[in-house]
C-alpha cells in the first residue's frame, strides 16, 4: 500500500502539469464565468421588463375597469377576485367593493405591499395601482410571486443548463487536451531520440493537419536536413583522412629518407617533392576553409548588378588557351545581355571550377561547351559523365565518384561551385548532355534569379 501511494502522486503532480488539464480547467473557469455574468444581466433585464409589463397591464386594467364601473350600479360583479389578480373600488359614499384592507388605500399609484388575500393564508407580495375611477377610488392589484415565479424557474433552468454544459465543455477540452497532450509527448520523446544521437527518429504527421502537425512536419524536416549533414560531415572526416594519409606517409618517408642521407646527391629532389605534398595539402584545407567561410554568407554584401555575359566571355579569354593546351576545344555562345546581383570573382572561380573538373574528366580530343543565355550559364562536355544516382552526391565537399581516391584531385571543385551556386541563390541543376552534342557527357546549368528577387 505504501509502495502504490508515491507513484499515485507522482501521476497527481504529473497530472497537474499537464498543458491539457490546465487549458480545459481554464477555459471551463472561463466559460462559467460568462454564463454567469450573461445569466446575472439576462436575470436583470428579464427582471426590468417584467416589472415594466406589470405596470403597464395594472394601469391597462385600471382604465378599462374606469370606464365600466361608470355606468354599473353594481360594481361589485366587474371586480376580478383571484389568487393572480383582484381589484378594489371606494365610490364617492364611501361603500368598498372587492377587499376593504386600508393597506390598499394608503398610497397613490404604484406601490407593494405585504398583503393576504382571500386565497391564500399566507401573505404574498402584491403590486397595486391606486388612482380616482368613477367618482371613488379603485385599486386593482397583481400577485408578484405568481409572476416572478416564472424568473425564478427560468433562473433554475439556467444555472442546470450551465452545469451541464460547463461538464461537457471540461469533458471534452479533456479529451481534445489529451489527444493533444499525447502529440506534445510524441514530439518531446522524439526530440529526446534525436538529442541521444538517433537522427533517424521521426514524428511524422497525423491526419489532423494543424499547427502541430506543422511543427511535426518543420522538426522532421530539420532532422533530416541535420542527419544529411551529420553524414555528410562523417564522409568529410573519413576523405579528409584518407586524402591526407597518403601524402603525409610519402612526405615522412622522403623527410626520413633525406635525414638518414644528409649527403646524398638526390636530397634536393627529395625535399622538392615534400614540399609539393606540403603545398597539395594546403590547397585542399585552404579550399575547405574557402568553402566554409563562403557558407557563412558574409561574402554577399559585396555582391553587385554585373552582366553575366561579360563575365563569360572574359572567363573563356582567360581559359581557351588552358583548354587548348590540354589537348580540347572551347566552344563559346553567349546571347543576351543581363545584369545579375554577384561577385565577378566568384563566378570566374566558378566557371574555372567547372572547366578544369571537364578537362580532368575528358580525354584529349574532347568538347567543352561554355554558353550564356539571359540569367542561364551552361557548361557541357562529352566525357564519361556522372551516374544519376551520384549528382547529388558529387556535390558534397571531398566525395569522389572514383572510390580508390588514387588519382589527383580533392573532391572539392564541384563542392566549391555548389557553395558559389548557393550563395547567388542560383539554381544549380546536374543533367546530361543534349543527344544533338555527344551520347554521353555531362552538363551542369546555372539559372540565375532576378537582381530585384535576390
């Protein structure tokens, strides 16, 4: 029994907490509330009217009893006499009519009293009306209680209704609470999974389509953009590595080679190619720290409008030369001339990304072809191209579609050229080449948004 008792107030004080018991309880408090002030005005105007209605009806029945009472030697037989109602007539030789109380007499017009009538052996309270009639004094009265019963049952029949109703709204702000409540313990208890390192958990939406599932749909969103860049970050680490272990092997292989041989003929090749190694090296972390301070956006409040075809055109001046050195034809089309909010350096270092990733992967005799189109840049050669499955991929910093990693080359280019991409807010779109220029090949596209849109 003892053992049973804290967990029962543990689930009271977790019961407590609960967003769905206080919302219910609150907005019950609140709903009772209303109906009470509603009910207390409703009571009041309900209370003003009736009075208003009674004064009128007693008046109303004092004119129209005036009026026969004129011509009527016996007065007595038109006198209603009633448990609701009754009247009272004094005429000018002072002979009484109907009930003779002196109460009925003292005041003029409206007034109320305690009064017992014939009807009843207990008193009751009585609205009179008391005015000249006929050459006398009439008195006509109406029973109160009889009338403010009716605001009586009213009254009961609201407070019942609002019980009931302030039941059912608890009972169901409860339910609806902890349905909710049961989507808030989801969200928590996924967000507690991911927190220990399973990035896959998910929420996943419910058929209710409301603001939480929003926030669902906006955290599972986020956790799959995070698990892509957890992973992403992993395969960084593992090429990084990878890359690097290699040429520090062959750098420390040739630095001990030189030590135990201080006077060999051959030492300066030797640490001419150590420092080649040393060089490759900085390149790559160089250009990771490119890529990662181009991540951070600061480089955009240097962008200026700057037509895109010039650029192209002084880019391909710069490389036409390279590209026939390598043994490949550049093949030039610009049309247009449009302006587009961007760096000239970062888009030549783009399209100098772009044409050195095609000559490394074509074999001499190849194509490449640089065109400009309005906001839309295109690069295409005729080389092996890039499997389907594999153009997101080639994307990413230090991945490499040719898995050995033997051959030169960081995996950092087309990294470098989405990083630029992205910082344009351009469109960057991997495809192959138009059947028309080769069967096989690459293209990589670049659509520009509008200077004003950017």
């Amino acid at each position: 029994m003892l053992s049973i008792l804290p967990v029962n107030l543990n689930a009271l004080r977790r019961l407590k907490k609960m967003t769905a018991l206080r919302q219910a309880a609150f907005l019950t408090l609140v709903f009772l509330a209303v109906l009470i002030i509603a009910g207390w005005f409703s009571a009041q105007w309900i209370s003003r009217e009736l009075d208003s209605g009674i004064n009128d009806e007693l008046k109303l029945r004092h004119e129209a009893l005036s009026r026969q009472l004129k011509d009527q030697p016996s007065p007595g037989r038109l006198l209603p006499n009633s448990s609701v109602m009754f009247a009272s007539f004094t005429n000018a030789r002072q002979q009484v009519f109907g009930d003779d109380s002196r109460k009925l007499y003292r005041r003029t017009g409206l007034s109320e009293i305690e009064f017992e009538d014939n009807h009843s052996d207990e008193e009751s309270r009585w609205r009179i009306y008391n005015a000249p009639a006929a050459g006398g004094q009439l008195v006509v009265a109406i029973n109160l209680d009889h009338r403010y019963d009716v605001l009586e049952r009213i009254g009961q029949s609201y407070l019942a209704v609002s019980i009931i109703v302030s039941a059912v709204t608890l009972v169901v702000g409860l339910m609806i609470g902890v349905y909710n409540q049961r989507r808030y313990n989801r969200i928590s208890q996924t967000l507690d999974t991911i927190a220990a390192g399973d990035l896959s958990a998910r929420i996943n939406q419910t058929k209710a389509r409301d603001d939480l599932d929003l926030v669902a749909q906006r955290i599972d969103l986020t956790t799959v953009r995070l698990e892509s860049l957890v992973k992403q970050t992993q395969d960084l680490s593992a090429n990084i590595a990878h890359d690097l272990k290699t040429p520090m092997a062959r750098l420390r292989a040739r630095l001990e080679s030189a030590l135990l041989n201080p006077e060999a003929e051959n030492n300066a090749v030797t640490l001419e190619a150590a420092l080649e190694q040393i060089d490759k090296m900085i390149a790559t972390f160089e250009a990771i720290l490119r890529i990662a301070y181009l991540n951070s956006g600061e480089y955009r409040a240097r962008f200026q409008p700057l037509p895109l075809d010039d650029i192209v055109r002084e880019t391909a001046d710069i490389y036409s030369a390279v590209v026939e050195d390598s043994g490949r034809e550049l093949v030039l089309d610009v049309q247009g001339h449009v302006a587009v909010m961007c760096s000239r350096e970062l888009l030549i270092q783009l399209l100098a990304n772009l044409i050195e990733n095609a000559i490394r992967h074509t074999p001499s005799g190849s194509t490449i072809w640089l065109s400009c189109e309005g906001r839309t840049l295109t690069i295409e050669d005729n080389g092996p191209g890039v499997p389907v499955a594999e153009r997101e991929r080639v994307l990413e910093p230090m991945y490499r579609l040719e898995k050995s990693r033997s051959t030169s080359g960081s995996g950092l280019g087309l990294s470098l050229v989405n990083t630029i991409s992205q910082l344009h807010q351009a469109k960057l779109v991997l495809t192959d080449v138009s059947r028309s220029k080769s069967p096989q090949g690459l293209r990589v596209r670049l659509i520009f948004p509008a200077a004003d849109s950017q």
